[in-house]
C-alpha cells in the first residue's frame, strides 16, 4: 500500500508514502537477516522473492517521480 500501488481498504484510496515503504522493506530485510538458517527452504525462496519484488516495485516508483 505504501508504494501507491494497491488500494488501502479501509479508505478504498491508494496513497503513496515512500519512507514508509522503505522502512517495511528494510524491516523484511532485517527479519531475513535475522532468520537466516531458521526458515524451511520455500519460506526462505519466499521471502527472497517478496523482498525482490518489493525493491522492483519502489524502484520503479523511484524512476516515476519528478526530480527534486
């Protein structure tokens, strides 16, 4: 939600709020970090693809937004 790019729903709006995206993706990052070597082999491919995708995702924001 905080990449703008699905609805909130409870609102039923879309919001974008990058810093707030960035920090949720660093949060997944570090619960990775953190449970390395814990996870069963598809929750760690899981996990890696989320976080992936996630970085696609704000990236392609990024690259969306008028230079500062």
């Amino acid at each position: 939600m905080s990449l703008g790019i699905i609805e909130n729903p409870l609102t039923n709006t879309k919001a974008m709020n990058l810093p707030n995206a960035k920090m949720l993706i660093e949060d997944l990052e570090m619960i990775r970090d953190k449970t390395r070597g814990n996870l069963e082999e598809d929750e760690d491919e899981h996990l890696a693809k989320l976080i992936s995708d996630l970085q696609s995702a704000y990236r392609q924001v990024l690259q969306k937004q008028p230079a500062e």
